[in-house]
C-alpha cells in the first residue's frame, strides 16, 4: 500500500514538471514575439512607405509610357479611335502590372494569384459577360471601321445620333447638335445597324411642308423652287426640286430636296424652313394646322 502511495505522488509530481514546463515554454514563445513585434512593425511600416513610393513613381511612368506610345501612334497616322482605344487598354494593363509588382513586395506569390484567377475566370466571364462583349465590340469597330472619331452617326436601336467624339474600351461617346453628350455601349454598336453621314462629302435634304387644299398649288412650288435656288450654300450641280409627296388628311404635303455639304446640313435646313414660312404668308398660302370635317346629318 505504501508503495502504491509513493509511485502516484511520483506520477503527479512529474505531471506537473510537464505542466509547468508547457506554461514556461508559451510564455516564452509570447515573450520573444513581443520582443520581436517592434521590429515587425518597423519592417511592415517601411514596406507600406516604398510601396505608396514605388505607386507615385510607377503612376508617373505609366503616363510617360502611355505619352509616348500616343505620340508614336500619331505619327504613324493611326485613326484617333484607335490611339484612344489601344490608350485605354494600356492603362489597364500597366496599372495591373504595377498593383501586381506592389502585392509582390508583401509577399504575395504572383503564381498562387495567377492560378487564382485562371479558376474563377468562368464565374467572372460570366458576371462580366457585358462588359466583355462591349470590349469585343470595341476590338470590331476599330477593325471594321464602321465610323471613327470626328463622323457623324445614328444607331437604329434607340435612335440616337451625334458626332463620335471617343472611342474607348467599352463604350462610345457622341456628342448631339445641341451639345449633349450620349454613351453608347461598344457591344451594341457593333450588333445593330447604323448610318454615317459622313462617309460621303455631301449629304441630301429633305424637307416637308404642308399647304392647305384651297391654296395655289404651282404658285407655292414656285415659290419654294425659289427660295432653293437663291440658298447659296446648296450645291448647283445637284437635283433641287419640289414636288408633291403626300396628300395627307388635312394638307397637301410638298417635299423640297436639295443637296449640301455635311458641315451644312443643319444650319440649311432651320433657313430654308423660315424662308418657306415668311414666303407663303407674304403671298397668303396657308399652312394649316391639322383639322377635322364634322358633317351633322339631319332627319
């Protein structure tokens, strides 16, 4: 019985020494990381001052490098929605490159990113299906060359038009004749049908106006003939005539057609109209406003 006694004071006593031992050894290890902790701290602070440091200079020369290749690109005579476009694609990419470069100095294994990104690539195609297909689009309009920057075009989806003023990545801007500016998604343009006017130098105009059935007819053709002959922006050598285009319910509908240079079109188009409007009610040929016959019949 003694023996038993002694043998377990034995076993406690040597438990303990574990026990304290273990105690002794974390608080080691706390101590020797709190010792160290200021020196990490420095280390990671130095790390985050090159780092913002290394930014500022790798910002600049990304603008120095993207100077240069527009420069180059002018130069070489390359179209202004191509210079803008490969513009837009090499800031992207050096701006990855340089946020690669910096993750990389905290350690970050490029590798491990890369393979990262080659898994979820799937899922983000997808999410970003959009915003691919308007960079597709982008890459087909600079390689067929439906309109460049400086044209002017209109889109049959929504029926917007206006001068191109930018081509990027992912979208187009035009700018409206009365200054506004519309963003078209690249994608979209690419997909539907357009009309640029200014592929060709000169442009036709068309315009409309109604007279009343009780008015001299040839009288206000005459008159309308006039006023295209005597505009002198309109191109001589091309077809300037009026004639009827439609009986319509409440005016007979004369159509005066002409041909202009493109830089023309809008300013001819509001003189003309003003012209024909001063013109007939000097001479008493009314333009009606859109009217209804009621006949009351009586039993």
């Amino acid at each position: 019985m003694e023996v038993m006694v002694l043998l377990t004071e034995m076993m406690e006593g040597v438990a303990n020494t574990e026990v304290i031992g273990e105690v002794e050894e974390k608080i080691n290890i706390f101590q020797e990381y709190l010792n160290t902790l200021p020196q990490k701290a420095l280390n990671l602070g130095i790390r985050v001052v090159f780092a913002l440091l290394f930014f500022v200079i790798g910002t600049q020369l990304i603008k120095l490098i993207r100077k240069i290749v527009k420069k180059s690109l002018v130069r070489a005579n390359a179209d202004v929605g191509v210079v803008q476009f490969l513009d837009s694609l090499l800031k992207a990419i050096l701006y990855l490159i340089l946020i690669f470069m910096i993750a990389s100095g905290f350690g970050l294994d490029a590798t491990s990113v890369v393979a990262v990104i080659g898994s979820a690539g799937v899922a983000v195609g997808l999410a970003l299906q959009g915003s691919l297909s308007n960079f597709a689009g982008g890459v087909l309009i600079l390689l067929l060359k439906p309109f460049k920057v400086g044209d002017y075009i209109k889109e049959d989806n929504k029926g917007n038009e206006g001068t191109v003023t930018e081509i990027q990545l992912f979208y187009t801007k035009l700018t409206t004749p009365d200054e506004k500016i519309v963003i078209l998604p690249n994608g979209s343009l690419a997909n539907t049908s357009l009309t640029n006017y200014t592929t060709t130098q000169t442009r036709r105009l068309d315009l409309i106006v109604g007279i009343s059935y009780e008015a001299d007819l040839k009288h206000a053709k005459e008159l309308a003939q006039q006023i295209l002959e005597n505009e002198p922006v309109t191109l001589k050598n091309c077809e300037r005539s009026v004639f009827v285009s439609n009986l319509a319910d409440s005016a007979v509908e004369l159509t005066l057609r002409c041909y202009v240079n493109n830089a023309d079109y809008w300013p001819v188009q509001g003189r003309i109209y003003e012209a024909v409007k001063l013109s007939y009610d000097k001479n008493g040929i009314v333009i009606p406003y859109n009217q209804v016959d009621v006949h009351v019949v009586r039993e």
